[in-house]
C-alpha cells in the first residue's frame, strides 16, 4: 500500500473543502474514535461466533468503516509527521518482550495485570 | 507499506500464543475502540491548537497509540478477509461524491445534516 | 440518588482545582468516551458468559470505571444544564413507539435498520 | 433520581422484546461505548468554546444521546448489581487523596503522571 499516496489524496480533499481548520490531532482523534465505535456497533449484539460471519450487508458497512479509520489514522499520523510503518515495527519488538511465548500462551491478560 | 507481510507478521504472533482463539472480528472490534480511546485521553485535556505540538512523552505515547490501532485493524482485516486497500479506495471515490468542493467548503457538517 | 447533590460536589472539586477550565462539552464527552472504554477494555477478550461473573478485581475495576462514566456524565449535564431525569423519561417514550414489542420480539437490530 | 424504578422500567422493557439475550456486560459495555461516541460526533469539528453554546438541533442530539448513555449504565449496573451511587461516593472519597489541591491546582494531569 502507497502510504504517502493516499496521504496525499486525502490532503488534497481537504485543502479543496477547506478542512484543514477541522484537521487537528485533538479533532482527529474524535474522529478516529468514532468510527471506531462505528465498527463496534455492528458488533455489539452479535456473539462471538456470529461475528465470524457477517452477511452482505454487514461486509459493506464493515467495508465502510475500516476505510474510515484508515484514512482517519492516516490523515492523523500526516498532520504530526508520523512514520505508521516505523510505529507498527517499532511496537511489534515491544511487544514480543513484553508478551514472551511461555508466559502468554492462552492467556488474553494484559502485560502488567500478568500474575506470573 | 507491505500489509500482507505485517498481517503474516501479526497473525504468526497470534497463533504462537494460542490467541487465535479471542480474535473474532468482535473482539478485535473492542480492542480497536479501546485503543483509539487511549489516543483521544492524550488529547482530552488540551486546546486544539496545544494538540499540534505534543511534548516528547506524549509523542512517544502517540506513536505507541498509532501503532496499536493500525496493527488491530491489518488484523482484523486479515481474519475477516477484507482488502483494505480497496476499501480505502472506494471510499474515497464515494466522500468525492458526497462532499462536493461548492457544497463543503468550509463546513464541517456529514452529508446527511448539510442544510443546501 | 441526589443528582444535583452529586453535581455540586463534581463543581466545587473542579473550582477548587481550577479545573473549569478544562470542563467544557467537547472535553468532557471526550472524557466520557474514554472511561466508556476502559469499562469496554475489561470484557473484550472475555466470552459472553464469562463477563456475567466477574472475578474481585475485575468488579472492584468495573466499580472504579462506572463511577468515572457516572460523574463526567454528571459534570456534562451540569457544565450544559441538561436535566438528565427528563432527558431519560422522554427517551424511555420515545424508545416504547420506536421498538413495538410485536416488530422488536428477539429482534436486536435497530429500528431503523429492520426489515417489517 | 429514583434509579431503581428507571432500572425497573429498563428491564421490562428489555423482557417484553426477549432482549435479556442480549443485555450481558460485555454487550452493554459496546453498546454505552457506542452511545458515548455518538456524544463525541456532535462535538468533534467544532471549537471548545462553540461546543459550550449547541444550537437547538445540537440539544436535542445531545439529550438523547445522555439519555442513551444514562440508560445503558444503569442496565449495565442491574445486570452486575452494582451500586452506582456507593460506587460514585468511593470512587469521589479515591479522587479527593489522589488529587489534593496544591499538586493539582490549573493542571490536568493524571495522577500518575505528575511531575511533582
């Protein structure tokens, strides 16, 4: 995926409508979050197992959503000058110290709610 | 950005824990909203203009934030077979749509509550 | 329970505090959203089930994140003088016409999504 | 606020639809998150200080929404037999040692963020 394209794209869009007075982090965080709970509510009476399998419907409001937080988050880490793909790298290496194979195995609990 | 190797990545992750089994698409839902939140607690407190220019600490929390969004949405697009790249795509397409320059410039309001 | 003496205590901690000026609408649904996720953080890897019987420390958790929900939504009334008993009576009617026991029966969907 | 009688009125309302189904802790806990963004949408574009004077339309929005968040707290509460108001008198006692006025006075910091 074209990061800095879509990054461009979506600059673009704004500066046209004369968005980016909207565009802040504060404001965009907001945004992000409620997309966020956009997705959720899609969810929120289904079981578990239903939500394996979403009807046609569903995939496109699904569809939908995840385009919006993507491009909410990408738009996000542009106005602050983030590198997502650096972050995500940079969280994958915390992530396997934190959460070490023998200790997580079939356990959900937060790194520092563990009871070693 | 190459998704489908940071997928492989996130989902060789999961399955070393033997936490395939806690992420259906409404669990993965959850952890995302839960996530973007502890992006928007960075910001509760600040002015817009203050959120343009978070501190050293709040930059390195924000990079940590981003990160776990972007890697809960790969994942939950991976196990609900979703192609995000297109997603995005279409999605872009459609807001051209919606939001046209001579109706949006300058106003913030969703397509649906624009008074023409 | 006294709504308004509650509200009064929530006032006279944040002007002790100088904190008014942290305490308007946007901020504090910002606040809101993200002690809602907290709450949410608790039962996302859990089944269904399971969050029916919470261990000691997920309950005294949950009694710590409903007490926050419960007072930013407070400070929030106050903050836009909102009287929340009425606002709750009018919806509980509204809700009664919206979702007729004979289209509703088992039927979670919401009403402007059913299919009659 | 008779908070007994509403949750009554609530869990009527949810045996006549046979929604009791659906009205377990990690469900309610999605849906009041959704209903908290929803609060959040209303103020995401707009400024701190236009967030203080909604316009009519706004208020109503704004008091459906806490009616939706009020509602889905208190069911939450009957379901797990939580004690809101003694949930809220703790949770003020806890605030009042963790944030005493001299280190708190004009700053929004969280407790455990502090530089003291």
């Amino acid at each position: 995926m074209d990061i800095s394209k879509i990054q461009n794209q979506l600059k673009k869009f704004a500066i046209e409508r004369d968005w980016e007075q909207f565009h802040n982090p504060k404001n965009l965080s907001m945004a992000l979050s409620v997309e966020a709970s956009e997705l959720v509510e899609i969810f929120q009476w289904l079981k578990p197992e239903e939500s394996n399998s979403p009807n046609q419907k569903q995939i496109q409001e699904i569809n939908s959503e995840v385009a919006d937080i993507a491009m909410y988050l990408l738009r996000f880490c542009s106005i602050l000058e983030i590198d997502i793909e650096e972050a995500i790298k940079n969280k994958l290496e915390k992530n396997a110290e934190k959460y070490p194979v023998n200790l997580s195995k079939g356990n959900s609990q937060k790194y520092n709610q563990r009871e070693d």
